[in-house]
C-alpha cells in the first residue's frame, strides 16, 4: 500500500556566523514546507562550521545543551511553525567535560523526542573529532514522528554496518545521516555505503554532507546530498557537488513492506550465530 511522505534535506556552505547560518536553514525549511514537506534534516553540527579540522579549545564555544539550548528551543518554534519533523544536528555539552556531536529530534508539534549520539569517532587528518566528542553513549533510538519512524546516523558511523541493522531491528523507516565529508576522501565511498546500507536494512537514507571550503582547514565538502530507497535507487537526482541545495522528494514508505516481503532479509538473519562480532 502506497504511504507518501514528502521529505527534505539541506547541504548548505557556512556563513561565517551562527546567527546566520541558522536564519538560512529556517529559510530552507519554510521552503520545504511550502512545498509539502513534513520532513526535514540538517548537516552534521548544522549552526557551526567544521571545526573538527584543527584541535583548538575555542572551538568548545559551538557547544550546548540538547534541548534546552538556544538552537534547538529556536527549531522547537521552527517546527511548530511549518508543521515540519525537524532533524536538529549540533555539538552537545552535557556537563563539564562531557561533549558529543549530537542530532536533536523534533516533531511537527514543536515537541522535542529525543537526541541520538554519535557513537563512531573519528581522529585523522582534518577530522579530529575525538579532541572534541565522547563516543555516543545513547542507544539507536527510533522515533515515532507525525511522518513515520525515523532515526538517525551521523557521518562516519556510515562505515559501520551494526548501527545501520540496529536502527532497522527497532523499527526505522527513514534513516537521516547528516555528514561532513571532504572531496577525494570518501566520494567513491559516499555514493556506495548508504544506498547498500538502504538495501540490506531495506529502508529509506537521506544522505547529507555540507559542501564549500571553510576557514578551518583545507576540506572541500563536495556535497552530492540524496535520498534512497530500500532497493537502492536514488529517489531523484543527487546534489550538486559544488552548490548549496534544499532536496524535496516523495519517499513512499510502501515500498518498505514489498521489499521486505521479497527479500526477507530480516526473516533469513541468523542472530544466534553472531556472538563473534561483539566480542572485544
């Protein structure tokens, strides 16, 4: 049975400032909304730049609280405004010396659901995110939401493929995974893991990166933003490798049953043979 959900994404280059880094992604959702969405999701620390280039305290001042922040009480007001499920990516202090990169998770009414922390954190060249996050620390939480139930993956948990099955054992249907991922890096890579991860879960992925060179470091985020189905087709054409875009498409959450009951993966899993993959 056919089940339409009009769904939204944004890659957006920084502005220089928070102030109006986050007027421009409310411009992009109240676009979205007029244009049917009842989705939408922002990129990996969507209020900051990548800071992650370079280890440098001052950067600690991108950080705050998940959801009595500014930003996130600001996309509370968004919500409630468009009508929209808003997918809210920042840098979460908890306490003192307790960090992570976290995405908010809003729904239409403007109530805040829950937060999902990244658990992968990556330390190399140009993404020296442990300087800065502790590893997630809660869960693989699904939410129910006024559009279906939706999770949430951040950028270089992508490469692993037990969050992506545990979203799906706990009920996703749309996957958002906002990201940060720079030209020559990973582009062979971005176009291939979340449409096999859309496959072998068999749900939808909006797949985000930011796009544009920042201040911080050489990284030049190619953007190339899309959305997939359970079979792995792009839902639509990709992104622009170069240029800011606001993504709407129908993602017919139907497609979910049909290809689950054709390809059973789900029924066909062996659970009682895996005790191997989580041993230390």
């Amino acid at each position: 049975m056919s089940q339409v959900v009009r769904a939204a994404l944004v890659q957006a280059t920084w502005t220089g400032d928070t102030e109006s880094m986050i007027a421009k992604h409310e411009e992009h959702a109240r676009e979205a909304a007029r244009q049917g969405a009842g989705i939408i999701g922002f990129q990996e620390v969507f209020n900051a730049p990548y800071f992650c280039q370079v280890q440098d305290p001052e950067h600690y001042r991108w950080a705050e609280a998940v959801p009595d922040g500014p930003t996130v009480q600001r996309m509370r007001e968004l919500a409630r405004e468009t009508g929209m499920v808003i997918v809210v990516p920042v840098f979460e202090v908890e306490q003192s010396g307790f960090y992570y990169n976290t995405a908010a998770v809003i729904d239409a009414d403007g109530s805040y659901l829950g937060k999902y922390r990244k658990h992968h954190i990556p330390q190399v060249r140009g993404f020296w995110e442990k300087y800065y996050f502790k590893p997630g620390n809660a869960g693989w939480p699904v939410f129910d939401t006024a559009v279906g139930k939706v999770g949430v993956y951040i950028c270089y948990d992508r490469h692993f493929p037990e969050g992506w099955r545990q979203l799906g054992l706990n009920g996703a249907q749309l996957v958002y995974n906002p990201s940060a991922t720079s030209r020559g890096l990973s582009g062979y890579l971005w176009q291939l893991e979340q449409p096999a991860s859309a496959v072998a879960n068999e749900y939808f992925i909006a797949a985000i990166n930011r796009v544009g060179q920042e201040e911080y470091g050489d990284n030049d985020f190619y953007g190339t933003s899309y959305f997939v189905d359970p079979r792995g087709r792009f839902v639509g054409d990709v992104a622009s490798d170069k240029a800011e875009e606001l993504l709407v498409r129908d993602l017919d959450f139907g497609l979910i049953d049909e290809v689950r009951q054709q390809w059973a993966f789900y029924r066909d899993r062996r659970p009682d043979a895996y005790e191997g993959l989580v041993e230390p």
